[in-house]
C-alpha cells in the first residue's frame, strides 16, 4: 500500500500515514464505513456536508492507497464500498481521535455546529428496539426551534428490520411524540446532559405510548463516546 500523492515528501512513518489519512473528511469518511455502511447515498446521509464530489474523490483515494474496495456493479448506488484489511486496520486510530476530541474539545465549540440531519441519522443508526413494545413502533421527533421544513422527522420500527428514516410524514399513526429543540436532543444524544434532566426542566416532552416513554434513554441509544469523561484542557 502506498500513498497515491506525498504532501509531506518524507519516509518518516507517521508523515506517510498523515499523506493518506489527513485530508479534509477523510477519517469522517473512514468513521461511516468502519459502522458498515457501504453505499454511496448512505455515506452521503451519514456525511451531509460534505459534498457528493468531494465524497466521490475521496472513496477513489481511498481505493488508491488500499483501504477501501469496490464490490457490486459499477456506477450508480449498486457499488458497495467495503474496507480492506488496511482499511479495517484504522479503526483504533479513529476511535482515540474520537476519544481526544470527545474529552478535550469543549462542549460550547461541539454544539456550534449542530445538523439536525446528521443528528437524526445517527439516532437511526443507532436505535435498540429491544426494549420498544412488539410490532411497529412510530415516534415522531418535532423540533419546535427549527423551521417548518426540517421540524419533523419520523423513526419507523418494525421488528426484524433496521429503523426506517422520514422526513416525510409516512401515514401511520404516530405511537411517541418527542417535542424538543436542537440543541437539547443533541445534548442528551452526545451525552452531556441527560435524558431526564431535560424531561424535568421541559426542554424535552414525551407524549403517548408509556412504554416508549419510560424505556425513551434506552431504545434511543447514544453516542458511543457519551460514557467517556469530559476532560478540562
């Protein structure tokens, strides 16, 4: 494996793992394949802001230097993705970067940038429905400080299958209203403040099934840095 392009021009080890791995989204890139997700729209949901040309140059870099190959047929979204031996390789390099920037970047510059899409994204991706009732569960999200076109979203449970993602009204009635503000459900996803402490001060209100409502902190999941300790720089 080598580096398609040197920026560093050195053998040193770690300036040939930065020519690979240091360009603008890629260890993101990385991070969303290591979850499984393979194809090109996925990695675009899962990636919101980066762009479908940047995502596609990357994926080709990626392939270049031995870390991602194609499966599937070409073009369109019927190529799947999947990470080399290589590829695999990196995941604890992503997980310590994670780690670092969970514990010592600061809460305050964490939620300057919040994207409701790739928020829910991960709820999605990240939801147990174990402990939801048997049978389809629906639960809508409404984010009251958003504007009208991204304030709903839907979660669509259905046993045996992975959670289904709308931003569309799907038509089935709604089992869990979930009624909160950006900021505060990305709090609780991230795990910076918890679930019933927002309950308590109304930042966050739950409506319908009990059974969703008492069980909400555990279907919901979390970030998988949330358990990790704050650090003070």
């Amino acid at each position: 494996m080598s580096p398609s392009a040197s920026r560093h021009k050195q053998f040193c080890p770690l300036a040939m793992a930065s020519d690979v791995l240091g360009g603008r989204w890629t260890m993101m890139l990385l991070s969303e394949l290591l979850r499984g997700t393979s194809r090109f729209n996925d990695l675009r949901r899962g990636l919101p802001r980066m762009s479908p040309a940047l995502l596609s140059k990357r994926l080709k870099e990626l392939e270049a230097a031995g870390l991602v190959a194609r499966s599937g047929a070409e073009g369109g979204d019927g190529t799947d993705y999947v990470l080399t031996d290589a590829g695999l390789a990196v995941e604890p390099i992503v997980d310590a970067m994670g780690d670092w920037g969970h514990r010592w970047v600061t809460t305050q510059a964490t939620m300057e940038h919040l994207d409701v899409k790739l928020l829910m994204w991960n709820l999605r991706r990240n939801l147990k429905p174990d402990p939801m009732p048997p049978g389809r569960s629906v639960v809508q999200f409404v984010y009251r400080d958003l504007p009208i076109d991204t304030r709903n979203w839907w979660l669509l449970v259905e046993p045996g299958c992975d959670a289904d993602l709308c931003s569309v009204d799907p038509g089935y009635d709604v089992d869990l209203y979930v009624t909160t503000d950006l900021r505060t459900m990305t709090e609780v996803w991230m795990g910076y403040a918890p679930a019933g402490e927002a309950l308590d001060n109304g930042r966050l209100i739950l409506v319908g099934n009990r059974a969703l409502e008492v069980t909400f902190q555990t279907w919901l999941g979390s970030s998988r840095y949330a358990g990790r300790e704050k650090c003070v720089a």
